[in-house]
C-alpha cells in the first residue's frame, strides 16, 4: 500500500458527487481542515460517503471531549457543529466522553502538564458532560430540523471499557502495536519533550488511549471517522496505524480549526478565557453578548462556522450589513443562532430580555424577568429580601439594601441623582415606594448607585 498522505480538500471535490459535494460544502465553510489520509489508501474518503448516496448504510463518525471542566465551552462548539453537520447528512454521530482518558491529560497544544483530576472529580465532570451534550443534541433536533431524515446521535464514555481492563493484558495485547520511534515524534510529544517542565509517562500514554478508542468503536459501531480539533492530528494518526495494522482496514480522520480570540489564544479553559456551555458558568445572556461583540473581519467567517444557515442567507445577510453596518445584523443573527442551538428557544428568549433590560432600559424587559435572570445580569450586584412596610420610602430602601452609607452622604447621593430604581433616577429620598413604579409587577427593584452598582431587591408580603 502507498504511504498515506494528508492533503487539503480541492475544489475540483465540488463537481465530482453529492457525497465529495457534503464534504467540500464543509471545506468552503472552513469548518473541516485536514483530511487525513486522502489518498494512497484501499478505501478513499469520498467513497465512503458515495456509498451513502447510492443508498447504502450510512457511515458513522466520531469526536472526543476530556471532562477536565464540568462544561463544554465555546472552544468544543466546532467539533460539535463537525458532528451535527455529519447527523443532517444522514450518518451516525458519536460523541465520546473521555471519562477515562481524562485522567491522564492530552498532552496536545500544551506547554505543561495538566492538574492531576481526583477520580470523583472526573466522574462528576463525565456526567455533566454528558448530560451537555445530550441537551445540544435534543436543541438541535427540536430547533434546527431541516425535513430531511437524519442520523443518531449517540453519547458513550471511554470508561465504560477501559474499567474492565486489566493493566498487564491491555499492554501484552496493545502496546506491541506501537513504536516509540513513531510516537515520540508526533509534534505534540516533541514539544513537551523539549519544555522545562518535559512529559509524564501517563501523558504519553494518551495517544496510544486515543488510538484504542478509535479502535473499539471502529469494532463495535464500525466507526470509520474520527473527527476532532486541529491539534488532533498526531492522536488521530495514531488511531489510523493501529486499526490498519490489526485489521488491515482504512480509517480516516478530519480536523476542525482552533478558534482563537483576537490575540490569538485558543479559546478555552487552560487559556482562562473560556465562555461555557454551561448556564450556571456562561448565562444565556453573556453568551449572546459574547457573539454580538464579534468583529465585522469576523463575523461573516462565523455565520459559516458556528450555524447551519445556507450560503446565500448569509450572503443576504452579509449585502444587508453593508448597507446598515450601525444594526449589527450579522452579529446579532450569529448570536441568535449560536444560543438558540446551546440554551434553547428558551435561553436565547432570555438573552434577548436580558439585553433589552441592561442596554435598552427597557421596563417591560425587567417586569417578566425571573430572579434567575436578573441574578445572571447583575451577577456581582446584592440579592436582598425585603419586607415592604407601609410607608417604605427611597432613603428606607437604598439603607436597608446597604447600597448607600449612612448619615447625610447617602442622603446627599440620591439628591444629587445618583440613584436610580427600575432604570428612573429619584432625586426626592422621602418618596414612598409605588407599586408599578418602584417596584415591577413581578415584584422586584433594581435598584443603581452611581454608574455600575447595582443591587436586587425582592420585596416579600406583597
């Protein structure tokens, strides 16, 4: 067999099949990177896929996620749109928690080790994961069904096997596969290996994990795809020479581009800039923002990346923005798009009331939030639970808020205006509290000192 090269997909892909079509759509939104091999193999890459167009089974294809964090993060979403673009094509998706593999550490596109996890910790991570991938999966059935008939999605987690292995038998039967030549030279391996800080054994063992997974779902799910990030590429290779060894069999891998900010740091956890999936870590709302404050240089590229919608919309939409690039229109669909598929119809909702109510002062936007809204808003403001008293004025409020300081400086600060309740400034400290002013019909004030202090009360015994 030819030694198998890695090339980028060509245009000439797009007028061969509506398979090589599938994959070159994806290339033209810049969501699929690498193909790896693309040639010199018994079964090429398209063929695969031609085999789907004539009617045959579907192939199945899958991508890894290490529960190092209790959340995926906007980093993840690339993969994950990888494997949804997979689903509406008709194939079958996995996405595969690394439940054990976590334990070691992927060593790629780091500098030093990672923090050693406690097994709880890992467990609890593993779990959460899953159920945030289940919820994506069930946002994108529900909310972005095309018509046409779509592939599984399935969650599996790599302890389900490697906890019925044994140490001295998994090497006896594995690891003669592999040859340290051929390991220590993947790029991620050297690096380390060149740091201060060099590489554990456990993580240069992770690719060889890496490898095997691939080898158990190929056997099992008769997976012939593995997808992941960039970064990937050196533990997707090894995963190609394994299988092809101990079955004589074609496998192939497709890598997805790192996202970075505008430094150039990869979005994530390490790098301390993540943006979660998770809403108790990332609100609806700051995830909305986090996408509407997306550059013009960007946000054309993402529309392609991090939705479904087909070229000539976003073409529209590009042709609209040219015309009233104040509006944001771009942005603001990217935003919608993005948090509807992570929140669902009910997240992006909220988003959006959260943005009226902070950038819009919009009293009726603050009427129908929930506490939980309005807790994610003003997260660094007071939570108070107040009894109103008859009577209650401004200057009761703001003390018994503990938003101003006693004596006549606080006083003075709502007389010079710098307080405001509900988005209205009141200058007058004697002013009772009026229902349906001071106090929303849900029952809260959101109340500001200055510029940027704001304090939540919910007033109790309405």
């Amino acid at each position: 067999m030819a030694a198998p090269v890695l090339r980028f997909l060509f245009p000439g892909w797009c007028h061969i099949s509506t398979a090589q079509g599938f994959l070159a759509a994806q290339k033209a939104r810049g969501l699929f990177k690498e193909f790896f091999p693309e040639t010199g193999t018994k079964t090429e890459l398209p063929e695969l896929f031609d085999r789907r167009s004539a009617g045959n089974s579907p192939q199945t294809i899958y991508c890894g996620f290490d529960p190092t964090a209790d959340s995926l993060h906007v980093g993840h979403l690339l993969a994950l749109q990888g494997l949804f673009h997979f689903q509406r094509a008709g194939h079958n998706v996995i996405a595969l928690v690394g439940g054990a593999t976590a334990r070691l550490g992927d060593p790629s596109g780091r500098t030093k080790e990672r923090e050693a996890l406690a097994a709880e910790q890992v467990r609890a991570n593993a779990s959460a994961l899953r159920r945030g991938l289940q919820a994506l999966a069930a946002n994108h059935q529900q909310l972005f069904a095309d018509g046409r008939t779509w592939g599984s999605f399935t969650v599996l987690d790599n302890s389900a096997w490697y906890q019925k292995q044994r140490l001295v038998e998994f090497l006896a039967a594995v690891g003669g596969h592999f040859r340290m030549g051929t390991l220590l030279s993947r790029l991620s391996v050297q690096t380390r290996l060149k740091s201060p800080e060099g590489m554990s054994l456990a993580e240069f063992f992770y690719q060889v994990l890496q490898a095997y997974d691939f080898y158990y779902l190929f056997q099992h799910y008769g997976c012939r795809v593995q997808l992941g990030g960039s970064d990937q590429l050196g533990n997707i290779v090894s995963g190609y020479e394994f299988i092809h060894k101990l079955t004589g069999e074609d496998v192939f891998g497709i890598t997805v581009p790192l996202i970075t900010n505008t430094t150039g740091a990869k979005l994530g956890k390490s790098a301390g800039n993540a943006v979660w999936l998770d809403r108790v870590k990332t609100s609806p709302f700051e995830l909305y923002q986090f996408f509407v404050r997306q550059p013009d240089d960007s946000v054309e590229r993402y529309l392609k990346l991090f939705t479904f919608l087909p070229f000539a919309e976003i073409d529209h939409i590009m042709q609209l923005h040219g015309k009233e690039p104040e509006k944001r229109g771009p942005q603001k669909r990217l935003a919608a798009e993005v948090t509807k598929l992570v929140h669902g119809q009910e997240g992006l909702d909220s988003a959006k009331r959260c943005t009226h109510a902070l950038y819009h002062s919009s009293i009726d936007a603050l009427e129908v939030m929930s506490d939980q809204e309005l807790k994610e808003l003003f997260k660094e403001a007071s939570f108070s639970e107040l009894v109103l008293d008859p009577g209650t004025s401004v200057l009761d409020t703001c003390r018994k808020a503990n938003a101003i300081p006693d004596g006549p400086r606080g006083y003075r600060m709502i007389t010079e205006g710098g307080v405001s309740i509900n988005h209205r400034q009141v200058t007058n400290p004697e002013s009772v509290l009026v229902v349906g002013q001071h106090i929303l019909k849900n029952g809260l004030s959101l109340l500001k000192i200055g510029k940027r202090n704001f304090y939540i009360i919910k007033w109790l015994q309405l």
